[in-house]
C-alpha cells in the first residue's frame, strides 16, 4: 500500500467513525446515569430525516442540526419518560423505540426519498496544518462536524470524570439510592443525560443524511445504532476508549472495501462480518475479565423507586 | 402498582402505533372511474421498497404509471415496503381478496409467497419479476439487463483513459456476474486493455456504503464507475471526484450531470400493456418471460454528449445487432479470469448457463 493509498484509507476511517462516535457517546452518557437506551438506531434514523427535511427545506444546513438534535431529544424524551417517571422496563422501551423511530422517520421522509441536498457541508481547508504531508489529509482535510464530534468525546470524558457533574451522573448510575440520600435529584439527572444522549444519537444520524451520503433514504443508518450500543460495552463506559473504539469500527468498514480493490483475496462477506465478529469478541473478553472499576455501571438497566428504598 | 400498569398500556399503545405505521403500506388507489368502462380491471402490485428510491421500484412504478395511461379503466391497488417473507403473503391475499385481477410482485423473494397465493385463489393472475417458479397461473417475467450493460460498457470503456474502471456491485449472485461480465465484455470490445475493478457490498441498499465502496475504487485508479445498487450514491462520489460513471435501473444522468454516461436501465411500461391487454382478451397464459432489448424491457439510457459521435454510432449498431438478434452479449470466444475457455469461437451460451454463471470473464479484477 503506498502512502497516498494509506493517508486516503485513515482519512475513509475517521469519516465512517464520526456518526458511530457521535451516537455512542450520546449513549455512554445514558447508560452513565443508569438508563440502558436500545433506541439507537431509531433516534439515529429520526435525526437523519428531520436534519435532511430541515436543510432541504430552510437551506442552511445548520438549522438541519439543530432539527435533528431536537429529533433525537424527543424519541429519547419518550424512553425518559417510560423508563424514569413510569418505570417501565428499559429494554422493552428501548426496542419499541427503535421500530418507531424507523417507521416515523420513513413516514415523515417519504417525500424526500432521493430529492437532492443542495446544501452541503464543505471539508475545511485548514491552513498550515492542512499542508503537513500525509496527516494533513489525514486529520485535517475534514468537515466542522468531525472536529465537533471528538471536541464532544473529549468533552464528555471530562464532564464524567473532572467535574462535580459528572461525579453526580456517575453516582446516580452506580447507586441512586445513595445518590438520592446526599439530595441528588435521581430523575432529574437521568431525564438530562438520556434526553441529551437522544440528542447526539440524533447527530450522529444527521451526519450520514447531511454530510457521510447526503441524501433521504428510508432506514439508511443501517444498523450503525446497534454498534454504536455495542461500542459503549467495548470502551467500557469510558468517553475516551470509545474515541478508540469508533475509530477501529470506522476503519473495519473503510478497510472493508479497499482490500477489495487491492485485489487482496478475501472473501467479500468475511470482510463484511468482521466488524461483527470484533464486537462478539470484545463482549466476550469484557465479561471475562469485568472488574469492579471497569465494569458497567452498577444500576443500569434498574428503575429507581424511592418508596422502594 | 397503577402506575405500571398505565406503563404497559402506553407500550401498548405505542407498539400499536408502530404497527399503523410499519404496515399501513400506503395502500392507494388511483382509479379511473370504472364504471364506465365495461373492461375495467383491477391491478395489484407489491413493491419491495418505494417508488422515491430512483432505483428498481421506481422503475416498476413508473411502469405502472404508463400501464394506467395507456389502457383506460385499469385500476391500480399498490402495496410499497413490502418485506420477503411471511409478510409477503399476506400482501398478496390481501390484493387477491380487494378482487385484483391480476397481481405483480416485484422481488426475487416473494417466490414462496405467490406460489402459495396463487393456489388459493386459481382465477386470479400472479407475476414474479425475477422468479424461477411458475405455476398455471403463475408467470415470470425478467429482461435480459446484461445486454443493455455490454453497450454502456462500450461507453465506459471508449471514455476511460488509464484502462481502469470500478463497478460497484451488490451481491455475487449470477444476476450480478452476468452483469459485470457483460460490461467488461462490452468495454474490452473497444478497448482490449481495460481492466474492471469490482467491489462487492453485500447490500442492494446502504447508500453510506455505496458511496464508500466507490470511493475506494476511485482511489484506487478507476476513472469510470458503474454499478449494480439501488441507490444513486455511486453517481454521486464519482461526480465529486470529477470521474465518469454509468447508472442502473433508471436514467441517473440528474445526480451525475457531467460525469454519468450514459444508464441501463429498466423499461417495464410496455410488458404490462401486453400482460394486462393479454388478460382483458383473456389470451393470458403462464409462461416464463425473459425479453431481451428487442422487445424493449430493457434499454440504454441517452447516451451523454461528451461522448464521440464515432463511439455513439458504434453502440448504435450494437444495439441494432442485437435488436435483430443477429448477435447476443455471451459469444465466443470467451475466456474466464482463471484462463479456462467458457465459449469456443463462435459458440453462444445458454440461457441456463447465463443464468447459473459464476465465474468471471478475463479483465476483471475481483473474486466471487
């Protein structure tokens, strides 16, 4: 592989990343809090269509973001709903959520199925750090949203782990009971941090429909809600390994199609099962070797009741 | 303890919705008044995705539109979004009970579907694009597609200019091969040297990853792009990249003003006029149909005007050879990837072979 080959197959690996990133982190945050989302995939697809409808419709494609944003808060405001205020069962919810995210989302985008984007996000030519060889292409030959969804990784680990916030949501998805003991609001935190998680999964959807293949077209996430829940377990609730993490699926999928091209003789459907087949293995070795500190946080998944302290 | 239960009937009500929602399937009716037409006749059609994909169902779609314009009194019931599988049939007994005549299903998989349909209901017509089994009153009806790709692989292959194009392709089914073999036969026609590049995606439909496996044809040198998807993604990225492309299904020329060429693309409008004209004199009888560019099923977009007049008058003749059935695309001398001789000199392949291949002809870069 020459260098120009390699710089344009890391380049391919840090755009397919970027919605998978964007989406687990929104997850992450949740799941922190102690609510497990399901409804990736469905928050992902309404963001997808309501940031399409909304740039083809007011041509400026950052009021499309703020579409989807609102997209993905109001599927996710649901799964708050259900799962904090009624209790109700979060995988049940979650999957629920999913089916309706893709039939809404396939309902309201039904007259903009392959209608043209006319407004599109421009890679930013960096100056200076754009002219480096080979990482210039690589790390800054990109659009705003790729900058903003590692600005908002990096973001997230330091609201979790450095500040008094995020000691807060961190207490309330190990032990709310005892969160709530110190005068923590428990509800209110989970509201926060599942709504707003709904909200970047509705970036993440945005920036397939908006930027990765700007177009509308029924259920075009394809799945990538589902890893971007399989990629939370891998990174192990931790904002900066699913930086990692996103990245290796990224490149799983860019890799995918240009050993193809190098006429590598794989066979095109192992390639296609890889990522796949990572997720199962990283699921295994994490349940093998879960420890106390690195494991998933201890109330997720748990409706909390105080009348049942 | 109220308060679940209050939860499990907002579940409820909200599987409920996504029920209304997942199989509503658009049920519409565009009726002419039927009854002044004394040979008013119900049509049914189940699509396997929507009319808005530009792609296949599009293609049907539009047939259907010409069917209704041409023969006064037809009266279409569609179904879109109709998934393969248990859901299909009962699609289809749902049309066959609402008293449609005649039903077209339009995807490969809805095969056990009408089978099991059409022998319930014995007077009521089916036809599987695509299919393999027949029945009495079962067709199949496919077109010869391949034939339409060896000329827009003449295109392709008179416009490349290292010799190096990239074909984005769906699933190595025959259908595909049969495909690619055909465009990369067409492109050596004019061009002996050109080699064809191939992806495969294991998706008819996943427009992010469409467009990526054509990026990464194109930095892998390939100056033209053709594919076999349901998306017009591929158009896209090689029209960003400023390189030329060849669509499918349906004229892609608007998402590729300056680089696509020219489409292969589906001409379903007249075979329903004939079905349907066939059913209301009641000549209709089940057959296995694989019509060819002579009869028009299947056709070549226009061809773009970058194009040399010289090229244009070559495909041209092309065509009119295999209007008049003087010549098909799979003639020998044919030589496969691995060096075996597929077809002597002048040897023809079969439909039955045509339809089983799996293999690839010499030039093209990939494996299956």
């Amino acid at each position: 592989m020459d260098i120009t080959a390699l710089s344009a197959l890391l380049a391919a690996t840090i755009i397919a990343g970027t919605p998978i990133l964007f989406a687990a982190t929104g997850e992450l945050l949740a799941e922190r809090s102690g609510i497990l989302n399901l409804g990736v995939e469905g928050m992902m697809l309404v963001g997808a269509a309501f940031g399409f409808i909304s740039t083809v419709n007011t041509g400026n494609h950052w009021l499309g973001i703020l579409a989807a944003l609102a997209g993905g808060g109001f599927i996710a405001s649901i799964h708050a709903l259900v799962t904090i205020t009624l209790r109700g069962n979060q995988v049940v919810s979650g999957l629920a959520l999913t089916i309706f995210g893709s039939g809404l989302s396939g309902f309201l985008g039904k007259n903009y199925q392959g209608a043209p984007m006319p407004y599109q996000f421009k890679p930013l030519n960096i100056p200076v750090l754009g002219d480096i060889p080979f990482l210039g292409p690589v790390f800054f030959h990109h659009d705003a949203m790729v900058y903003l969804c590692i600005i908002i990784a990096t973001a997230m680990w330091y609201l979790l782990y450095k500040t008094m916030w995020g000691l807060t949501i961190r207490s309330v998805g190990e032990n709310p009971q005892a969160a709530d003991a110190v005068g923590i609001n428990v509800a209110r935190v989970r509201y926060f941090c599942t709504i707003a998680g709904g909200m970047m999964a509705g970036l993440g959807g945005a920036y397939i429909s908006l930027v990765y293949a700007p177009t509308w077209q029924e259920n075009m996430t394809a799945g990538r809600g589902w890893i971007a829940v399989a990629l939370v377990i891998f990174a192990l609730w931790n904002p900066t390994r699913a930086i990692l993490g996103a990245y290796l699926f990224g490149g799983v999928e860019a890799l995918t199609f240009r050993l193809q091209t190098m006429g590598i003789n794989i066979s095109s459907f192992f390639l296609a099962m890889f990522p796949y087949i990572v997720t199962i293995l990283v699921l295994v070795l994490v349940t093998i070797r879960r420890r106390q500190d690195a494991g998933a946080p201890e109330a997720l998944g748990l409706a909390y009741d105080r009348e049942e302290r | 303890m109220k308060l679940k239960k209050f939860t499990v009937l907002i579940l409820v009500a909200m599987l409920l919705s996504v029920f209304v929602i997942g199989c509503g399937n658009d049920a519409k009716t565009d009726s002419e008044p039927p009854a002044e037409q004394s040979e008013a006749i119900k049509v049914g059609w189940v699509y396997i995705g929507v009319p808005g994909d530009y792609g296949w169902t599009y293609a049907h779609d539009q047939g259907r539109a010409y069917l209704e314009d041409q023969i006064p009194g037809v009266e279409s019931i569609v179904l879109e979004n109709v998934p393969e599988g248990a859901d299909a049939e009962r699609s289809f007994e749902q049309l066959a009970q609402e008293g449609c005549s005649i039903i077209f299903g339009t995807s490969f998989g809805y095969g056990d579907a009408m089978l099991a349909v059409a022998e319930k209901y014995p007077d009521v017509k089916f036809m599987h694009a695509t299919g393999l089994q027949t029945a009495d009153n079962l067709s199949t009806y496919f077109g010869r597609i391949y034939q339409a790709r060896y000329l827009s692989g003449m295109v392709a292959g008179a416009m490349t200019e290292n010799n190096t194009m990239g074909y984005v392709a769906a699933f190595p089914i025959p259908e595909v091969i049969r495909g690619i073999n055909a465009f990369t036969l067409g492109a050596q026609s004019v061009n002996p040297d050109v080699t064809v590049k191939v992806v495969w995606t294991n998706t008819w439909f996943d427009p992010a990853k469409e467009k990526e496996a054509a990026k990464s044809l194109l930095e892998a040198g390939c100056d033209v792009i053709a594919q076999h998807q349901d998306t017009t993604e591929p158009q896209v990225a090689a029209e960003e990249a400023g390189k030329y492309c060849v669509g499918y299904n349906n004229d892609m020329h608007e998402f590729a003003p300056e680089g696509n060429l020219t489409s292969p693309i589906w001409n379903w409008g007249p075979y329903y006029v004939n079905t349907i004209q066939a059913v209301i004199d009641g000549t209709w009888a089940s057959e296995s149909y694989w019509g060819g560019i002579d009869e028009e099923i299947v056709d070549l977009a226009p061809i773009s005007d970058k194009v040399p007049a010289t090229v244009t008058e070559q495909v041209e003749a092309k065509k009119e050879a295999l209007k008049n059935k003087q010549w098909d695309v799979f003639t020998g001398p044919i030589m496969a990837q691995d060096g075996t001789e597929k077809a002597a000199e002048g040897q023809v392949l079969t439909d039955a072979e045509m339809l089983s291949m799996d293999w690839f002809v010499a030039g093209v870069e990939g494996s299956i």
